[in-house]
C-alpha cells in the first residue's frame, strides 16, 4: 500500500485552485505575508528585550515552566479510586455491584 499524501495534497490545492477565484489566492497570500513579516518583529523585539533585561526573562522562563509543570501535573495525575471501585475488586463486592446494578 503506497503513501501518496503528497499527491493527494498536490491535487487538492489544483482543485482549490481552480474552486477560488485568483482575488481571494492574492488576499491570502498577502495576509500570510504580512502575519509573516509581523511575527518576525515580534521575535525580534522579544530577543532585544531579553538582551536587554536577561535576569526578569530567566524569571519569567522559569516561573512559566514551574507553572505548566504543576498544572500538567494535576490534570494527567492518576485519579484514586473511588470506594465503589475497590468494593468491586472484592469478589463478593463485584456480586453486590451486580445486584445493585441490576435494581438500581
């Protein structure tokens, strides 16, 4: 079975091509230029005031990483079992869950 992305994408862009009118092709192709051309100077304004204040962007770095270390912490954590679940892992609780299922 051959991988053929590429020509599947080559010709959905022929068809959208075609599909779009060429004033519609212009306007993106100058708003992905400009939103280019603007995320080039943002990353160039954020170098010069790193070199300009090294000490508060380390802080920054380090206070960013701390916090989406604790957040990433509390939403991937393994949750504990409830008491439900460890009456089931009993054998008699695993007939009571089946019972209360059942009426309930």
């Amino acid at each position: 079975m051959e991988n053929n992305v590429m020509e599947k994408a080559t010709k959905y862009v022929d068809q959208s091509k075609q599909i779009l009118p060429d004033s519609v092709m212009k306007n993106a192709k100058d708003f992905a230029n400009i939103a280019g051309d603007q995320l080039g100077r943002a990353a160039d304004l954020t170098e010069k005031q790193v070199k300009k204040y090294p000490l508060p962007a380390i802080g920054i770095a380090v206070g960013a990483g701390i916090g989406l270390g604790v957040l990433g912490t509390l939403l991937f954590r393994p949750r504990q079992q409830t008491l439900m679940n460890r009456f089931e892992d009993l054998e008699l609780g695993s007939r009571l869950a089946k019972l209360y299922s059942k009426y309930f």
